[in-house]
C-alpha cells in the first residue's frame, strides 16, 4: 500500500519536533545546573591572575617556559608560578572546577564563564596608576569587565537567574603588593613625592572599599579579600633595598613587611565596618604563614627563601625569567619560584592556611 507524502511530512515534522525539544531541553537544563553551582570570580593582581595579560599589550607575561613547568602537561598559562594559584587549589577544594580560567580567553564556554573566571591582571594593585604604570588592566577596569561578563550571561540565562548566580557566588580580592613594591618603594617612587606610607595606605584602603561597594551594589553577598604578604622578604624587594644583595645574610626588610602588617590591619578593621545585613566580608591573612614559613623554612621542608628558583633568584621575574634561565634542581625547595612569587609548592601551603575560611564560606551557601 503506498504511503501518502502529507503521512511523510507529518512524520519528518514530528521527528524535528521532538529532535528540537531535546536540543532546548539540554540546553536549559545545562543552564539551570550551572545557576545552582557555586561559582567564583576573582579579581587582583599577578598572585591571582591565571593569564589575562596574555590577551593584553603588556610585557608583564609569564606564558613561556619555564612557568608552568608543574603544571597540566606543563602548559605555561600565564601564572606566575610553576603550577597552580591558591584560587586554583580552592576552586577544585570547593567542587567547582579544577582551575580558574582567565576572563578574557575567548575560547571559553558559557558553562565555564557561568561557574567562575579570574579578572585580575598581573602587576595591577588598588592604585590606578600602578596599573597604567605597568601597562595593564586596573582594578576598575576589571570591574568593567565584571559588568561586561554579567550582561554575556545574562542573554543566555536571564536577569533573574543571573541574580541568583551571582548572589550565590564568591568574591576574591587580592591585590596591594604591587601598590607598595612597584608605585612607592620602586624606581619612579611617583607616590613616595605625594604621599606618606600612612596616608598612601589610607588611600589604598579607599580605593578597596570602592571596589568592594560596587560588587556589593552588583550582587555580591559572600566577599573575601587576602592580606598583603610581608613583601620586605620577597626575593626581589631584599635585591634592591638591603645593603646584603649578594652576600648570605640576605634578610627580610623589616620596615617594608611592617607597613605590610600595618597595613593589613587597617584592611582587617575597614572590612568589619563595611559589613552589610545581606552581605558578608572575610579577610584573610596570609602573612603570617609566609612569615612562619620563611622564619622556620625546615619545618615545611624548604631549603631556600630569600632567592627565587629560576635564574639567581634576584632579580628575574617575568620576561627575564625565561626558558634560557638557570633553574634549581628542586623547585619543591624553594619558597619562590622568580624573585616575586611563590612555587606552587608554597600556594598550596597558602591554600591549606584558609581551608578553615574555605569551609566557613561553603557553610554559609
């Protein structure tokens, strides 16, 4: 008997029909388990940037050899590490995915972008101008692209699930090192003309709650912003301000890791102020394990602290750390990888310090 062509249509009609309802099915369950996820955005400097400058006319870069050299099939991504960041090892602790992208890597899927990205910038701090000195992208600008992603999600998902995405979500801060180290103790010493370290800390401590106000007004409800370490015993900071650059009493500068410790109390004192009813703001101090780390670096099994492991370990960081460097023989010895960041070694030991905020913000969910 043969078979009418309007019973063929039918049939090729249903087919698609039901074919398409899937595809929408997926597609809006896809999107509806990644608003349940948690997700996190991070915003800061080098200690947190997993390659954004990669994307970016800057020589602030660390996308060649031999960063990365520890880490996934040892792909130098633009950490200034030999492996992963604190915010990486939170990330895979916290269930949401094992490595934080950069923002601007347009290769990445909404589902990555919806379950969280890192817009900091290495060599970025609160102070504006350290970012234009450095030629990358300041923190206000990483907010601008904050409000950019929020608009790309919201096409997909909506106003109301984006909400709740980024109500739920966490926010990291970490930055000021490069506002102390590179704007007013470095070279041009811009700051130093205009401001005292008092004054200039007040002002950096401003420029945060700023920031921190807009992510507030933008949705944010769980806050985290990390100490400053004490950046008188980075590798770099010993080169260039103590009067024992090559010698073996190589020690911390007092003075510096001080206006860092003072610095991070008046952090400590600002954040409890800026508390909101519907919103909550954790600091977390990171100085004192890098202090009882590098005081006692036996007891974590380290051997070296005050170099870095790639070249001397003075004074190469960035493009003169580079595949042609000299590198130690055992990077799980040293504290630091270049003259300015820790090995992934020493981040883990970081991450490990603030499981117990970790724990404290996933409870709160």
């Amino acid at each position: 008997m043969p078979v009418s062509y309007s019973f063929i249509y039918r049939l090729l009609f249903f087919i698609l029909f039901i074919l398409g309802s899937s595809s929408e099915t997926q597609t809006s369950n896809s999107t509806s388990n990644a608003t349940n996820k948690l997700a996190i955005f991070v915003f800061g400097d080098s200690t947190v940037d997993p390659g954004n400058n990669n994307f970016i006319q800057t020589p602030f870069r660390s996308n060649f050899p031999p960063y990365g050299e520890n880490f996934v099939n040892q792909i130098p991504t633009g950490r200034f590490s030999n492996g992963r960041l604190v915010t990486d090892f939170a990330a895979s602790y916290a269930g949401v995915k094992e490595n934080l992208p950069p923002y601007l890597d347009p290769s990445l899927s909404m589902d990555e972008l919806m379950t969280g990205v890192s817009f900091a910038s290495a060599g970025s701090g609160f102070d504006p101008l350290t970012a234009r000195l450095d030629g990358v992208i300041s923190i206000p600008e990483q907010m601008e692209h904050f409000r950019e992603y929020k608009t790309k999600v919201e096409t997909v998902i909506g106003t109301e699930k984006t909400e709740a995405l980024l109500k739920k979500a966490v926010y990291v801060i970490s930055a000021g090192t490069n506002d102390f180290v590179v704007n007013y103790y470095g070279a041009s010493g811009i700051r130093r003309y205009s401001y005292s370290i008092p004054s200039y800390s007040e002002f950096l401590v401003q420029q945060m709650q700023l920031f921190i106000q807009e992510l507030q007004d933008a949705g944010a409800r769980k806050i985290v912003i990390v100490g400053v370490p004490p950046f008188g015993c980075l590798p770099i900071a010993i080169t260039l301000y103590s009067n024992h650059i090559l010698d073996h009493n190589r020690e911390c500068i007092t003075t510096m890791s001080s206006v860092a410790q003072d610095f991070n109390q008046i952090v400590t004192q600002r954040v409890k102020e800026m508390q909101r009813i519907d919103s909550k703001i954790y600091h977390v101090d990171i100085y004192k394990t890098l202090m009882d780390i590098i005081r006692d670096p036996k007891k974590s099994g380290f051997n070296k602290v005050d170099s870095g492991c790639c070249g001397t370990g003075l004074m190469e960081v960035s493009c003169l750390c580079n595949a042609e460097s000299r590198l130690c023989s055992n990077v799980s010895e040293f504290v630091f990888f270049d003259s300015v960041h820790p090995t992934e070694r020493t981040y883990f030991l970081l991450f490990k310090a603030i499981i117990p905020t970790i724990d404290l913000i996933l409870q709160s969910n």
